[in-house]
C-alpha cells in the first residue's frame, strides 16, 4: 500500500480548498466531504495540509535514521 | 450579499449599508498559480477572498520565498498599503483557481466615510493582522528555529511504547514554538546542508553530526 495523507472526514467542511492545491489529484469531494486516491503521484507536498482551515488532512513525518556502511 | 455579510469588514451593518457598498465592488479571478500582484507595486484595491486560497509572500534577493499567510474565503488583503498609502508589502500568488472581490482605494475612503462602523471593523482586522506578524517577527531569528528543529529531528518524543511517533510540520511547529512555515523552512535548510534527506513522508537523517551541530 502506497503511504498517503491521512483524512479526518469528520473535521471536513467541504470547503474543496486541498482539491484545489492538490498537484496530484489525489484528492477528490465525495457527498462534499474529502476521500483520498491512492497515487504513486503524490510526492508529499503537504500543500493539502497547509491549506486545510479545519486540519481535516495530516501529512505526518516518519523520521528515520539512514544506514550506511563504511567501504 | 450573502458574502458581504460574512467578511470582518461588514460586521454589523444593515441590509441598505452593505447594498450601498455592493456597487463599489468589483470582480477578479485568477488561475492557480498566477501571480495576483507583485511586491512594491502600486496598490490600487483592498481584495477579499471569495473562493480559492492565495499565499502572501516575500521574495529574498537570493530568491527564497518567506510565506507571510494564506488567505482564505471571507479573509482580505492588501489592507496595509491601501490604508498607509504606499506600495504592496508583498506579493500574492493563487494557490487554487481564486475569485476575489476588490473596493479601489478611492472608493473605500467614500464607504469609511460613510459608513463610521466599517472603520472600527477595519481597526480590529488590522489589530488581528498585527498579532499574527508579531508572532512571526518573533520566529524570525531563525538561526534559532533551526536549531529547534534540528533538536526534535535528533530526539523526537517516544510514544511511551518505546517507538517514534509520526510528526506533522504542525507538530514540530508547536514542540518548537514557531509557525509552520518556519519549520518548512528549517527542513528544506537542513537538507540543503545534507543533514537530512526528505523522502516523501520521510525525514531521514543522513548526517548526525552536522545535525547535532545545527541543533548547538
């Protein structure tokens, strides 16, 4: 499964303000309440987010360690 | 009308009052993207957001975007070179398809006039306005902000079951106590000095030794 934003459908007004932003259409109103597409597309922008008036959509961060070997 | 009704502006006034000033009002719209004006160009009108979102933003001589705010449906702009006179203080740009209503400025000063109410609506948008720029200014150390961000990237909270839990830029905005944009600022910096790599929804720390020097 393809890591995507996370929806809180109950804080959605339908405003369509991420819609709007979204590069990717990944997002789409449905019975004016936001759902998420699952998309390769999405490279994480947090635009939805950012542009959210309600915080209806969470772009969280997974902070990771990278491993490296030595030569 | 229904609009007129809902924008701070408006507060209070009746049904004859935001008639009257309906005639002043003129319609603008733009595609997402286009720049709806520049920094230190003439302003001609005060514009109020119907529908779609724009950013305020301020363009460094090294090219960086500094986003000041976005505005929303019922949220205006351009308030403080209409009213002091002089040149946009910012440049707006279209986040999504917008329509905007705009008064020109010699039209506000008859409705000010007119109408003494609408002047103690425009104190209180602008008193709110200067609120947030403060809290701004004081995030505007930002050598500071970026040390901040550096130290949560470093020792992010544990969730009390020994993993890490996700975190939103509005999450470390408020462990760092700034503004979201500042914390995606800081990213982007650390990145650029290759302490960290963003990889979609991951942040991986590809240099803790420069991130431990960032966060002093």
């Amino acid at each position: 499964m393809f890591e995507m934003p996370e929806i809180y459908q109950e804080k959605c007004n339908g405003c369509g303000l991420c819609v709007s932003v979204c590069g990717c259409k990944a997002l789409v109103l449905v019975n004016n309440i936001i759902s998420i597409i699952e998309t390769e597309e999405c490279d994480w922008c947090t635009q939805c987010e950012a542009i959210c008036p309600t915080g209806a959509i969470s772009c969280p961060f997974e902070i990771v360690e990278e491993l490296w070997e030595p030569e | 009308m229904e609009f007129l009704k809902s924008i701070p502006y408006c507060a209070g006034l009746g049904v004859d009052e935001l008639d009257s000033i309906r005639k002043f009002i003129f319609e603008k719209t733009a595609e997402k993207g286009d720049i709806v004006q520049l920094e230190g160009e003439s302003a001609g009108a005060l514009y109020f957001v119907v529908s779609g979102a724009v950013k305020l933003f301020k363009t460094s001589v090294e090219g960086k975007e500094q986003i000041l705010g976005i505005v929303r449906p019922w949220e205006s702009f351009n308030d403080v070179p209409i009213f002091d006179g002089g040149p946009n203080h910012v440049s707006v740009q279209a986040m999504t398809p917008v329509v905007l209503y705009g008064i020109k400025k010699e039209d506000l000063e008859v409705i000010l006039r007119s109408y003494p109410r609408v002047a103690l609506n425009v104190i209180k948008v602008l008193a709110s306005q200067m609120r947030h720029l403060v809290s701004l200014v004081e995030d505007l150390s930002f050598k500071h902000v970026i040390s901040r961000v550096a130290k949560i990237l470093l020792e992010p909270p544990e969730d009390g079951t020994g993993g890490r839990p996700r975190l939103t830029q509005q999450d470390m905005a408020a462990m760092a106590g700034t503004a979201r944009e500042m914390v995606s600022r800081s990213l982007q910096a650390l990145e650029e000095i290759g302490a960290i790599r963003l990889d979609r929804h991951r942040i991986v720390i590809t240099n803790r030794e420069v991130l431990k020097e960032m966060a002093g």
